[in-house]
C-alpha cells in the first residue's frame, strides 16, 4: 500500500465512523521504526483539523525512548489544563482523572494525536467516551486490545515503495546533485531500506558533499552496513538499515559536533535548550547554538521551537550507544553532574525571581559557574520553568539514580514554592518523593526537614490535613533536635495552619502562641508579625475578640512598619473578621475593603477570592444581601479559575445563607447541597457539618421534612470532633430543629 492509498484509507476510516459510530473514532498506525508515522499522522491530521473546532491535542508518549514511557495520569494532567481544569481541580488519581477528561471532552469535537504508544494500557485511558472525537495512535505495537475491545481501526504503514523513495530522494538532493545516476540513487534507496528517517539522513549527507560522486558516498554507505551485518545477531533488515546510515552519517560529522551528539544522549529529559546542551558540553553558548544546527542540518536532532531541541526516539538510543562505547563512566558521570547542577542554579534562580524572599538553600557545590545566568525579569523566570517542568522531574529522578542525592533533594526544595503557587501538585509529589528518600540517604538532618516541610506544605494546600499535620510534626521534631530556632519556628506556625484549616483553633493557638514565644525571645519581628497576625485568627475562632483584636494591631503596626502591603492586606481580612464578629459593621467593611484594594494592586486573585467572602458576610450583616450575593458570586467564579473547590464551595454556602435570609428557601437549598457534596469530596469535615446544617434548615423552610431530618442527622454527626463555641452553638441549633422535625 503506497502512501497515497493510506491517506485515503485513513479518510474512508474516519467517514465511515463519523456516520455510524457510537463513540469517538480511534485510527491506529502502526510500523516498524524510522517508517514515518508520525509525520503520516500529523500530515493526515493537518487536513482534516477544521473538522474539529473545539481543539487539539498532541503528546508524545515515549514509548520506545530508553528512559521510561509517559504515564497516562501524566498525560490526562497536561490534557485536562490544556483544556481549561486548573491544576487544583484536577483530581490525584488515574481513574478520576480519566472520568473528569472524559467528560471535558464530552459534547466537543476534538483532534487527539497519540503519538508513539507502546501499550494498550498507556492509550485506553486516553480514549473519550462519547462520539465527536477522533484519537489518532501511532505505536510500533499492533496495540490489537485496542481494535478487540474499543473498535480501533487499524493501518499498518510500510516502508515506501521503490518509486516513493527515489522520489523523495530527488526531493532532497537535486537541488545540490542534479546529475546523480540513477542506478547510484536506486542503490542508496536499497541501502536504507525505503525507511523516510534513514532516507532524510543519508540524503542530507549527500546534499552535504555534492562534489563528491555519489558511488563513492554509496561505498562508504556499504561498507558501513557490511559493518553492521558482521555485528548484528538478529534478522531485523530494517533496523540495521536505520543503524548503518546513523553510523555514517555521525562519522561525517566535526569532531566538536560527534561528541556534542554523544553527549546529549546523557540529557535525562525529552528535550532541552540550547543553554543546557552549552552546559551539559562545557562549551560556549554561541558555539553550542552552531553544532545543534549542524546536528539539525544533518536531520541528527529535531527543532521543535526557535531554542527547543530533541532526538527521535532511535537517534537517542544511537546517542547513548556512543556515548557508553567512546567515553569513560567516570567521565560521563561528571557530565551528568555538570549538567544536574546547571538546572539545580537555573531553577534556585527562577524560583528567587517567581516567588521572592523564597528561603535560601545551600546548594551543592559546582566547579564551575560558567554556565550560569541570571534572569531579567519575572516574566523570563517563569517561562523558564513552563518550558522545563518535565525536565525538573526528569533531572531529580536522574540525580536520584545516579547517587547525586544532594542534587535529588535540593532541586525539588529550591521550585516547591513554584509549584505552590500554581498548584502543580504532580510534579511536587513526584520530585518530593526523591527528595525525601536521598536526603535520608545523605543523614542530612536539616534537609530532610526542609523536605518534609515542602510535602506539609503540599498536603496542607490539596487540604490533606491529617497527613499535613504529620509531616509538619515530623520536621519540627528533626528541627527541635537540631536546635534550629528559625525552623522551629517556621514547623510550629505550619501546624498552626494545618490545625485552623482543619477548624481545630484551639490547637491552632497552642502552635501560634508557641511560635509567636520562640519569636520574641529570638528577637525575630518579623516571625513576630507572622505569628501575631496568625494568633489572631485564632483567637477569633474561638470568640476570644479582646485577645484577637490587640494581636491583630500589633500584626499591622508590624506589618506597615516593614512596608509588608501582602501581609498587612491578610491582617485587614482578619480585622474584618474580629469586627464583624464585634458588631462594628462599619469598621469591619472598611478593613476588607482595604485588604480587597491590596489584593487588587497586587492583581492577586487568590487573595481577592477569598476575602470576597469576607465581603459578602459583612454586607449580609449590613442587610445588603443582593450585595453579598454578587460578592459571593464574583469569588465563585474567581475561586473556580484558581481551581480551589473548598474555598469556591464556602462560597456557595455563604450564597444559600443569603437566599434564605430573603425568604428563598429552594434557591439556598441548591446551594447548600452543592456546597455539601463539594466539601465531601475535598474532605473538610467543618464545612460539610456546616453546609448539612444550613441545608436541613433551607429543607425543612421548603417543607421537605424527611428530607432535612437526614441532612440535620448527617450534620449532628459532623459535629462530634468539634468543640468550639462556633461548633457548640451550630450542635445546638441542629438539635432544636432535630426536635422540631422528630414526631
């Protein structure tokens, strides 16, 4: 079958399909290596793209790479942000994920480009549920599950015919060689087995050489691969084919261009920048920049940006075989190293940039800095980072394998505050983990509680409490041992904050008042202002107000006198609160209509969802509930953007409040139900105990009698783990509508 009729067949598959099929069409292409089917599939998919105006999307599941395949939760991860999930919202697990995906796409007509599979079990999880889509697979793998079980069509792509390859042959050289025989380019054609990557390669070659007669090209094409049929010891024509014209044409190259190509098969990630191949070879930036157009001029590497480069799977695993045969182990490990110390700099300075004031790590030490830059701006950093997340992964997993434990635990603990930021919670359990185990490995002490207290802080923000509490428990006892007051401090603030997201506030001041003790007697202010401004919080939850407000003025004052508007706009969230709380509704609105200002100069939209809410409960106090609603609303949609569903349903509980307020009862229901499900799912007990109440009390005022005495029973059993006046007065409020609602 020639390519022609393989395009057409891919068109009868998909017509076909598109008519009669229950769900989204699935065409498999398949073939041996070096065939072509990635860029058949791409080419194919450029012609039918405007069938699919809701989107498209590509990833390249490395599956024959020597490192290991992506993972299909990784896939779902970047497919579900692509389209539109915030990162907080896309759930831990493989099977969740592929649920919320698969109704993403649901109703849509999407292009989904599955490129180099090697397994079912790495696509059927990529597959939609419903008709509209078209998943396009290439894999060298029949993949024959997936035609059995999920009616995949299947094409198998051979090599080109005779006539194609001499086409494509000409199509490259006669530009530079017009006048080439054509038995000599027949003969080349039978030497690259009619593969198009052997093809492009030796042609390139040629185009390269142009006085030089082609025979004598062809000749040392020959010799190469009698080379490889004397070293070969299976019966793969193909790949022998594929491996003699890499030999070949790597043999042409420069010395400084050989051993650049060699080198990078030591790069641990899919793809890489310019900067890093400088520092992975220890040369010039310029020079670096010139030998990877060369690579790329010789069809070695591919661009895939203006500085994004990358190998075909088989030049990769062509680049590792060289680089183990001609250098020395010791030396290519201190090319890894060179290279892992680069990206642990390159990272600790855009995480200075992204988030400043981030904690200093002392970093492993570097013979040389010659490779370093600095970054201009913000905007610069975080690029950085976007372009070289999975090469993070990559290189702490590499440092972690190769024994560089002090690289494996620093890299992770220099970007996890990027990863806070943007709730990139793959990356920073998967990079955690690594650091953990080679910390540990290392006995350094202080590290591990740096560690340990990056994954509290992960637990704490994906609001697995329990185990955030745990890990911040396990750091304070290193840092209590070490005698590390600054860190002690910093452990006992971060369980304080566990403990009050998880509504436990009188545990919660225990934590704060003894930080805010080690801060005074360590003369630290500004841990001082942090801990001030934290104990306030918590002295509000307990309705301890006189207590709350005098920490809370010493926050401020401390907050303004270091110029800290972040803080200060926090402290005057919590003001609101003491306010509200106290009666003055005046002074409370002006405190969150302050912080709110802050929030808006510092276009942080975290911060402005959440005391939007703050807000709406002062104007819900005020009597302005059409006010408070719109508020609540604004921090809805907000919270929705960031991808914070606890902190998105406290704002549908605090709209069912105000509906109910203005004799509403059904509308509050709708909420508080919402509200209920979303805080079950996330886990916060608190809120779901306070949601199930304000439910059952929008029930029974819509004379849904059975129905609220389940949300009130469901509420009275949240309740028994809490023991604050708040929790105390809403467990009595619950009994008195119990009763009303029990014959």
């Amino acid at each position: 079958m020639n390519r022609d009729t393989s395009l057409r067949q891919l068109d009868v598959f998909f017509t076909e399909d598109r008519e009669q099929a229950q769900v989204s069409t699935v065409c498999v292409v398949v073939g041996t290596a070096g065939v072509g089917k990635t860029s058949y599939a791409i080419h194919w998919a450029h012609g039918i793209v405007d069938e699919f105006p809701d989107g498209q999307l590509f990833v390249n599941l490395r599956g024959y790479d020597p490192g290991p395949p992506v993972a299909p939760d990784q896939v779902l991860e970047r497919f579900l942000s692509a389209l539109g999930v915030p990162h907080a919202a896309i759930p831990a697990d493989l099977e969740s994920r592929a649920d919320l995906y698969r109704s993403q796409v649901a109703g849509r007509r999407v292009l989904i480009v599955l490129d180099n599979a090697s397994s079912v079990r790495q696509v059927r999880p990529l597959l939609p549920g419903s008709p509209g889509c078209l998943v396009l697979v290439t894999s060298r793998s029949r993949l024959s599950g997936l035609v059995a079980r999920d009616g995949a069509r299947r094409l198998s792509l051979d090599m080109l015919n005779e006539m194609e390859a001499i086409s494509l042959i000409r199509s490259l050289i006669n530009e530079y060689r017009p006048k080439d025989d054509p038995t000599d380019i027949a003969e080349l054609v039978h030497l690259c087995a009619r593969l198009p990557l052997a093809l492009r390669i030796a042609a390139e070659n040629a185009a390269r050489r142009p006085q030089m007669p082609l025979g004598e090209l062809i000749g040392e094409l020959r010799d190469e691969s009698a080379l490889w049929d004397a070293l070969a010891t299976g019966d793969d024509e193909e790949a022998d084919a594929v491996r003699s014209v890499f030999a070949w044409s790597y043999r042409a190259l420069t010395d400084a261009a050989s051993r650049l190509f060699r080198l990078l098969g030591v790069h641990p990630g899919a793809d890489f920048s310019s900067r890093a191949a400088a520092a992975l070879a220890d040369i010039p930036l310029g020079k670096a920049r010139r030998l990877l157009d060369d690579l790329v001029g010789a069809h070695l590497l591919e661009q895939q940006s203006s500085d994004r480069y990358s190998f075909h799977d088989l030049l990769r695993a062509y680049a590792v075989d060289q680089v183990r045969d001609e250098e020395d182990p010791s030396f290519l490990a201190s090319v890894l190293r060179r290279l892992l110390l680069w990206y642990l700099r390159q990272a600790a300075a855009a995480a200075a940039i992204v988030i400043p004031g981030t904690a200093p790590v002392t970093l492993a030490s570097s013979g040389s800095d010659s490779h370093d830059i600095t970054f201009p701006d913000y905007h610069d950093a975080l690029h950085w980072y976007e372009q070289e997340r999975s090469n993070l992964i990559a290189a702490t997993q590499s440092a972690a394998e190769a024994g560089f434990h002090d690289i494996a635990w620093q890299l992770p603990v220099c970007v996890y505050r990027i990863y806070a930021r943007y709730n990139d919670f793959d990356d920073w359990r998967i990079t955690s983990t690594y650091a953990l185990a080679s910390v540990r490995t290392m006995g350094n002490r202080g590290g591990e509680a740096l560690v340990l207290e990056s994954l509290a802080k992960l637990h704490t923000q994906s609001h697995d409490l329990p185990q955030a509490i745990e890990y911040h428990g396990a750091a304070l006892a290193i840092r209590r041992e070490l005698s590390d007051r600054l860190g002690e401090i910093s452990s006992l603030n971060g369980v304080g904050l566990a403990m009050l997201r998880a509504h436990r506030p009188a545990e919660a001041k225990t934590y704060f008042s003894e930080t805010y003790a080690l801060a005074i007697a360590s003369a630290d202010r500004e841990w001082q202002a942090i801990a001030a401004n934290a104990l306030a919080y918590a002295h509000v939850e307990l309705e301890e107000l006189g207590h709350a407000e005098s920490r809370h003025e010493e926050a401020v004052a401390l907050f303004r006198e270091f110029g800290d508007r972040a803080s200060e706009g926090d402290a005057l969230r919590c003001a609101s609160q003491i306010h509200r709380s106290s009666g003055r509704l005046a002074q409370a609105l002006a405190s969150v209509q302050s912080a709110l200002a802050i929030a808006m100069d510092f276009d942080n939209r975290v911060w402005e969802a959440w005391w939007l809410i703050e807000l709406g409960q002062v104007q819900a106090a005020l009597g302005k509930h059409d006010e408070a609603v719109e508020s609540y609303h604004r921090s809805g949609v907000l919270h929705r953007r960031i991808g914070d569903r606890n902190r998105e349903a406290c704002s549908w509980d605090a709209t069912g409040v105000s509906f109910l307020e203005q004799g509403q009862p059904q509308q509050a229901a709708e909420f508080h139900r919402q509200a209920a499900n979303a805080f079950r799912t996330v886990g916060n007990q608190w809120q779901l105990a306070l949601a199930s109440a304000n439910l059952a009390t929008a029930l029974a005022a819509s004379h849904k009698e059975q129905e609220a005495l389940i949300s009130a029973n469901d509420a009275q059993g949240f309740l028994t783990e809490f023991e604050d006046p708040a929790a105390k007065r809403l467990l009595a409020r619950v009994r008195t509508l119990l009763s009303s609602l029990t014959p």
